[in-house]
C-alpha cells in the first residue's frame, strides 16, 4: 500500500493558492475517487488503485505547518512504513513548470517538510517538490505563496499536472 499526501492548507479561501499546489496534484491523481473527512486522522482520504497498487491519497486537515501528525497518523492507521509515502508540495526554489522527486532527504526550509520529518521520527521517504517560482523570486515568500496563481501561471501550471502524474506512475514502477 502506497500513501500520496498532498501538502496545503485547509479552507476554500487556500485551494487555488501556490501553497496548495500539492493538494492540486493529488486531486489530480485521485481522478474522480470519493474523498471522505477522517477527522481521527486529521486529513481527507481517498482511495484508488494505480495498476496493481493500493492508493491511499490524503491531504491534511490541519495547516501546512502542522500536517505531519496528518501523515503520520495516516501512516500509522493504514500501516504504511515511510519508505511507501509519497509527500506532494510546492517548493519556491523550482521554477513554475519544474519538479524534484527525491528520498531521504532534510526538510531544505520547508516547514510543512519539517513537521512530517517530527511527526514520522524519519526523513525516509520520498518527496515530490513542485516548483512554483515564477520569473524571480519574490521578496517576501510568505505571502506570495499564500497568493493565487496568476492567469498565466495557473494555465503552465495545469499543463504541468500530466508530466507530474507520469513521474509518480514511474515513481510507483520502481522497486
């Protein structure tokens, strides 16, 4: 069983922000799966197959910087070991169209990464960095991520949903 765990915050007033773009993919990758409130677990779950693999998507109940206990108690309920968690956020230091998939690694400022890396004891397991930095970097980070994406931004960013399901199809064929 494999856990994908979109990173944003929750509220309608955040669904279309860069801070979201995690929670963006995973609906994406959800498709039409039905999403129900777990609230024991403090996130929305969804579940799928994806060839012969069972998907647990999920996305926090709680902020961005407090979603580790989302994870880790989801984790923990569907006895999931972190090795088969695929963590999904925005990451300012990618340009807009660009990703990182990567394992094991420090949370590289990332709070959101910093409270799953506490809530799971471990930094093994894999993250998905979505780039949302446009043309330069804004001076001040914490509220352009907090901001929606431009017209513009938002259309790259759309087209950008295919090559991202891809790299987690790949990512689920690896051993």
């Amino acid at each position: 069983m494999i856990l994908i765990f979109g990173m944003g915050n929750p509220g309608e007033q955040y669904q279309n922000t860069r801070h979201n773009a995690g929670h963006s993919v995973v609906d994406f990758l959800a498709g039409n799966a039905v999403w129900k409130e777990k609230k024991r677990l403090s996130a929305v779950i969804a579940e799928g197959m994806i060839g012969h693999k069972k998907i647990i998507f999920a996305k926090s109940l709680n902020y961005m910087n407090e979603s580790g206990a989302a994870v880790a108690a989801v984790a923990c309920f569907f006895k999931i070991k972190p090795e088969n968690i695929l963590v999904v956020h925005d990451e300012i230091d990618l340009k807009l169209g660009t990703w990182k998939l990567q394992h094991n690694r420090g949370a590289g400022g990332h709070h959101g990464v910093e409270s799953v890396i506490k809530a799971l004891g471990t930094s093994a397991f894999w993250r998905l960095r979505v780039g949302i930095l446009p043309e330069k970097k804004p001076v001040d980070t914490a509220t352009f991520v907090l901001k929606p994406f431009l017209k513009k931004e938002h259309e790259l960013f759309a087209t950008h949903l295919d090559n991202l399901q891809q790299v987690v199809l790949n990512w689920l064929q690896t051993p």
